[in-house]
C-alpha cells in the first residue's frame, strides 16, 4: 500500500525539481537612476521604479532561506537612494546574518553621514573608475552630469574614507577604446584596494547598442579587441589584487535581480521570486554556476580577510 501511494501521485502531477544551483552571490539593481552618462552603461535609466522596502525585505529573506550569503547591491547609482540602501544592508547583517554585502557605485553621492550610519553594515564599496586622466572620464561620460568632473577626487577620498571605517575597497574598471592604452598602475597601487575588477566594454541589446534596438547608450564605437584588452592586463599585471573579466567570463556568471526582483537571463527579465518564489524564478536566469565558480566568484568576500569559501 506504501509503495502504492509514493508512486501513485506522480503519475498525475508533474512536480519541479528544485534548482540545483543555490544563490549564493546575488547582484540586485534595485533602481536604474544614474547621475553619471557612462557611454557603455549597460543598466540605463530605462524606468525609475523602485520596489517598496517591504517587498524588497521579503524577497531578500526568500534568497537567504535559499541560501544566499552574499549581496551586492548596483545600479544605476546606489546611492540616489541612501536611506533605502541602507536599510536593507542594515536588515542584511541584523536579520539574515549575510557574510557579505557590497555595492557598486561612482563614488559621488557616498558621504560620511551615511557611512557613519551604514557603513557597519557594509563589507565592500566597490568604487567605478576608469581612468585617472579626466580627459578621458570625459569620453567615457563618467562623470556627473553638468557639474565638470571631480570623479577622480571623489574616487580617492571615498576609498580613504571607506578604509577609515573598515570597510574593504573595490575598485570597478570598464576598459574600452578610450583606455586600453592607458597605465593605471601608480594610481591603483596609492589606492591599494583588495580586488580590482577589470572588465572589457560589453555590448548588451536594448541597453547599448544604439536607437535600433531600443538602447539609451551607443557603445559599438566603444569596443576593443581581445588583444587590446589583454595588453592592457599585461601592462598592470604585477597589481596584485587584478581580476579580469573578459564578455565571455561576464555573461551568464552572476545572478542578476534586477528593480521587481526578477532574474535577467541575459539579460531578459523572467518572473518576479515575489510571485514565483526563488527555485522557480531561477529557471529564468540563465545562470551557470560553474562559470561564476571558474570566475572567481566565491572569494575571501567578508570585512576582513579569510580563507576562501569555495566547498559549495
Ligand atoms: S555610473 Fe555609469 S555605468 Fe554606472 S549606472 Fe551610472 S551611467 Fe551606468
């Protein structure tokens, strides 16, 4: 009779297996508003929605119970939304116990008000820079808008006002036709941040591929070539804390939400995990766990620094 009822209801229902893949590092967008123009921007301010900070808590608990352990936070520009990001590092830490959580931002709205408020429950500020010639922040449109360019000032004093509160810095590197020549190594190596993340400009449909397919940026004059970008890695390469990324590496290796806490299966949104719940909503994602591992994905992500976490 046992061995009846175990076998009898699968033949009506067709139950999900669950997802083998656990969200342990997840990449939300909460908001796409930006104060910067960066031409190669591929999260543009498509929509200003923003999820109400209940809905984004309860979402965010679902990923824990899912077995989230990191959070990063990007945009858009973060911190347009200071108390909101807050908040929920806040709830990170005190409620779900996270080990890790970071944010990605230009570094021109962080302040030490927030910081002094906040920053106890950040571990990484990851700072976006480019380049240490304002000429070229020009070109690549980092910077804010009207207001001249003070992005490299800005980009040091948050990395040394960032290390005074204990939190480890990251800084972001986007390399395209603009750059790829340039040396970088003095001014990252005064900076001195525990990981330095150095993409190759990618091109992404509807985000930055000009006005015909929907894109609010045009970033097609923009790209390099494979051998462009490697010597620019080969030029930095005795920067210790250098981690490349090249367009293969970055697609389908991060689990990105985007503002309605839907996963973007490169980069098309699917269901919302509010509706579906996390297994189901990671079916959409297109995420491929082994090449977030083969990238370096899991690492010493916490304030100080540990073994890495990688028996997963
Ligand atoms: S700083 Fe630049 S790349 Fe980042 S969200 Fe703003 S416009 Fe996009």
């Amino acid at each position: 009779m046992n061995r009846f009822k175990s076998w009898l209801p699968s033949l009506f229902i067709s139950y999900p297996e669950p997802h083998p893949d656990p969200p342990v590092s997840v990449n939300w967008f909460p908001n796409r508003r930006c104060n910067y123009e960066c031409a190669f921007c591929f999260h543009t301010t498509k929509n200003t929605f923003i999820l109400p900070i209940d809905k984004a808590k309860l979402a965010l608990r679902l990923l824990s119970e899912a077995g989230m352990k990191k959070l990063n936070i990007s945009g858009g520009e973060p911190f347009l939304n200071p108390k909101h990001i807050g908040e929920i590092f806040k709830f990170c830490k005190e409620e779900l116990k996270l080990e890790a959580t970071s944010v990605v931002c230009n570094g021109s709205k962080v302040t030490e008000k927030w910081l002094n408020e906040y920053g106890q429950y950040l571990d990484v500020m990851a700072i976006s820079c480019d380049s240490f010639n304002s000429d070229t922040n020009e070109k690549q449109g980092r910077r804010e808008n009207g207001k001249g360019d003070n992005h490299i000032g800005k980009v040091q004093d948050v990395a040394a006002l960032c290390k005074r509160h204990g939190i480890r810095v990251k800084i972001n590197s986007v390399i395209t036709i603009n750059n790829w020549q340039e040396d970088m190594n003095d001014h990252i190596s005064e900076i001195d941040p525990f990981r330095w993340k150095v993409f190759q400009v990618l091109l992404l449909d509807g985000e930055n591929t000009g006005a015909e397919t929907g894109s609010l940026r045009d970033a097609r004059n923009l790209i390099i070539t494979t051998e462009q970008f490697q010597s620019f890695l080969e030029r930095h390469k005795s920067q210790p804390s250098l981690v490349a990324e090249d367009n293969e590496a970055m697609k389908d290796s991060y689990l990105n939400l985007d503002e309605e806490m839907r996963y973007e299966g490169w980069k098309k949104p699917g269901r919302s995990i509010l509706d579906v719940g996390v297994a189901e909503a990671l079916r959409d994602s297109g995420f491929d766990y082994k090449t977030f591992i083969d990238r370096g994905g899991i690492y010493d992500w916490g304030r100080t620094a540990q073994p890495p976490i990688v028996d997963w």
